[in-house]
C-alpha cells in the first residue's frame, strides 16, 4: 500500500484502494486538464469508484458492510426520476433511440452523478483529512499557475495552447477539451482566466466549493496558500456571484452551528425583527447592488436574461410536464448557446420540465435542512452545510448538471456525512450501554 506522506503527522498508508483513486483523482486536476483529459477523468472517476465498491462488496461477502442512508436513497430516487422524465419526454418528441441513448450517456456523466458520489461516500472507507488535504493541494497548484499564466498575460504570449483530441469522444462543447492559460473578455478587452473549468463563472464557483475545504485544513502554513489560490481563482475569474458568495461564506464558517447556543438565538431575536422594520430600505438596498453588479457586464446580464425569458416560455407553451429532453441551442440573440445553460432551474424546465425541477429541489431542501440540523453536533456536516448553500445560490447563475465532473469532492463529502451520522448513532448507543451497565461485557461468545 502507498504511504500518504503528505497528510499530517507521520507517514500513513491509504486505508483503502477508494482512498487512493480519491486522491488521486483530485491531485492529478491540473496534471489532467494540461492535458486535455480532465472532462474524461472527472466523468468516469465516480463510476470507476463505483465498480470498486461493488467488487468489493462481492469479494468480501462475509464482511459486514454499512448499510445505505434514506438520504442517499433519496437522491437515487431522485435521480433516477431525472432519468425516467428524460426518456418519455424523448418519447414524446420522437427522438428515436440514438438520441435517447446518448442523452442517458449524457445522465450518467451529469445528473447521476449527485446520486452516485454520497453513495459511494456512505460505503467506502475514506477520511475526511485526505479529501482536505487533496483540495488544499489543488488550491496551492491555483495559485502557481495564476502566477505563471499571468506572467504569459502581461508578456502577451497566446491564451489558448491546445484543443485535445479527445473531443471526438463527445460532450458538451470545445471548451470542455480546450487547454488554455486565460482568456479575453469580449465586452472590456482585459484577461479573465477560466482555469481548469470550462468558462470563467464556473471557476468562480469551484472557488466557493474548495475555500470551504480549505479552511477546514489543520496546517496554517497550507491553509494559507491554499486559501490564496482560492482567492486568485474568485478574483481573476471575475465571477461576480462568485465573490458575493466567496465573502458570504466566511462568517457562514463560523456561524452555521451556532444556533443553539443562547447568545447566537439572542442575537437573531435582535436582528431579526430590526430587519423587519427596514425591510423596505433593506431591501431596496439589495436589489439597487443587485442591479449595480448586473451593469457591470451588461452583455452578459443581457444573453442571460434572453435565454431565461426562452426557456421559461417554450417550457409553459410547449413541454409543461416532461420538458423536451434534450438541449437546444438558442437563435443568434444569444449568440447561439444553449437554452437554460447559464440557470440549473430554466434548464431542468425546459429539457425534463417541472417532475425534473421538482426532482432536484425536495432532495436540495431536505438536505439542507437535514445537514442544518446535524451542523449543530458535526463539524463534517456543518462543511456539508456550507457546500449544500454554495449549490443553492450557484443552481441560479450556473447548471450543476454539467459541471458535476468538477465539484464531485463536495457530492463524496455529503455521503460521508451520511455514513458518519450512522457512526454516531452506534457510538452514542454504545456509550449508554456502558452506562446503564458498566460492568456488563460486548456481546456473548
């Protein structure tokens, strides 16, 4: 077994062959998307962990095996549902049968995914540390290669390096395979770095995902620099929901599990009503830089807002229930791109229609409310919290659909939770035992 040298304290081996392609598969992001293979890696990483797991579950059938959470059923269900709405409304629209396979192709390296990874996370045995650390490394690898690609920016040398060849393979667009420093921004002229992502938004929003990793690490030093990379990952990107999440996430770190604590509660019955009574002034706040940051890129807010009217009135008038099943580009207005792209909900109503929004939003708010809950005993689910809340605001601006190949550590991590709440459970049951009967002996022979 290979040591996990880079983890705290002495050297560790890997507890389990899941743990390795884990790590792995997060150290090798920038090894694999300088060379054009990061789409294909992150795709295929969480079936790979998958057919691991049911190998091992076949080879050690004596073995006693955690069982499933209803959570994680829950979004199996769900998921599968995504599935079910995808192929009638192909039957509806007379797709045919290569365009109903190739969209279930498309399923299984999208929206399986969030059903696939917290199951994986529920039955694998990996630890939390690995997974921080993984991400921390990533952060550092950011934060070298925001210096050099800057240093290739000012020297004016080309952004794009290479288009990979594993495009033929399909998906969903160039920039998926597409190896380049930075790019130009077409309404102001000046850089804007997408990094490893597909287009520079979607960058903002791993930057949200791995700054809560980050500030989980125990190293200071690593932290740091981590958190460094995260930051120049937010600020070249120019992700304008990016940095408002970026900076909501800080005091949410610290707060999120303090609800029960007297003072917390006491200060929210403050706050609370005196929010209330400005409710008007507050709010006409809020939309005024709500408005503010819109006008700062208004081509953007434009073809944005003309694919949301789209989707919405092709949904209402034409697939109310299963959507169309697949993605349509829009007309030259939006500059051809894809109708709901830029918005997880307008694109859920117009390919699968509202049993596919509805599909996402119950296991979305249950989870919510159930890591809510749990944040308040668990350091591990209160970093799920704050994860599930980052997905929430960015479902409005980005489709998680098509970016799951990239935030899959935040998807492992919520499974993890899941397996870990069960943990607690036996530990807590245990520990009545031995109070209730302290000098009763596990079990008898």
């Amino acid at each position: 077994m290979l040591l996990l040298s880079a983890l705290p304290g002495e050297k560790k081996e890997f507890v389990s062959s899941e743990e390795f392609v884990v790590w792995a598969g997060l150290v090798l992001t920038y090894p694999s998307f300088l060379t054009g293979t990061l789409y294909v890696l992150g795709s295929v990483i969480g079936w790979l962990l998958f057919a691991m797991v049911i190998t091992r579950l076949y080879v050690e059938v004596d073995k006693k095996h955690a069982t499933i959470n209803p959570m994680v059923w829950l979004w199996i269900v769900a998921m599968l549902v995504m599935l079910v709405a995808l192929i009638i409304a192909h039957f509806n629209w007379s797709l045919g049968i290569g365009k109903t396979i190739k969209s279930s192709i498309g399923w299984m390296k999208g929206w399986a995914l969030l059903a696939l990874f917290p199951l994986i996370g529920n039955l694998i045995q990996i630890r939390k540390e690995v997974i921080v650390r993984a991400v921390c490394i990533i952060g550092i690898q950011t934060f070298i290669f925001a210096v050099v690609s800057f240093i290739f920016y000012l020297g004016r040398l080309p952004g794009d390096i290479f288009l990979s060849p594993l495009k033929v393979i399909g998906g969903p667009g160039e920039s998926f395979f597409m190896v380049s420093f930075y790019g130009i921004n077409p309404e102001t002229g000046a850089g804007r770095w997408r990094f490893f992502t597909p287009w520079a938004p979607a960058a903002g929003f791993m930057a949200c995902i791995y700054l809560v990793f980050c500030l989980q690490e125990q190293n200071a030093r690593i932290r740091r620099w981590a958190i460094a990379g995260c930051w120049a990952m937010l600020l070249l990107s120019q992700s304008r929901a990016g940095i408002a999440i970026f900076i909501m996430l800080f005091p949410m770190v610290m707060f999120s599990d303090k609800f029960k604590e007297p003072w917390f509660l006491f200060l929210l019955g403050f706050f609370i009503p005196a929010i209330l009574l400005l409710g008007e002034p507050v709010y006409q706040w809020i939309m005024d830089s709500y408005e503010a940051v819109k006008q700062q890129r208004p081509g953007s807010t434009r073809v944005r807002q003309a694919l949301a009217n789209i989707a919405i009135q092709r949904w209402e008038a034409e697939a109310p229930i299963w959507g169309h099943g697949i993605v349509e580009r829009g007309p030259k207005l939006v500059e051809r791109m894809p109708i709901g792209s830029h918005h997880s909900w307008y694109g859920l109503l117009f390919v699968k229609g509202i049993v596919g929004a509805i599909a996402l939003a119950v296991p979305m708010a249950i989870t919510f409310v159930y890591f809510l809950w749990k944040s308040q005993d668990s350091k591990t689910a209160q970093t799920a919290l704050c994860l599930m809340t980052v997905f929430i605001c960015y479902s409005f601006f980005e489709n998680l659909e098509i970016l799951s190949f990239l935030y899959w550590p935040a998807l492992l991590w919520f499974g993890l939770v899941f397996k870990g709440e069960k943990a607690y459970r036996a530990s807590r049951r245990k520990k009545r035992q031995i109070e209730y009967f302290p000098n009763r002996r596990a079990g008898r022979k």
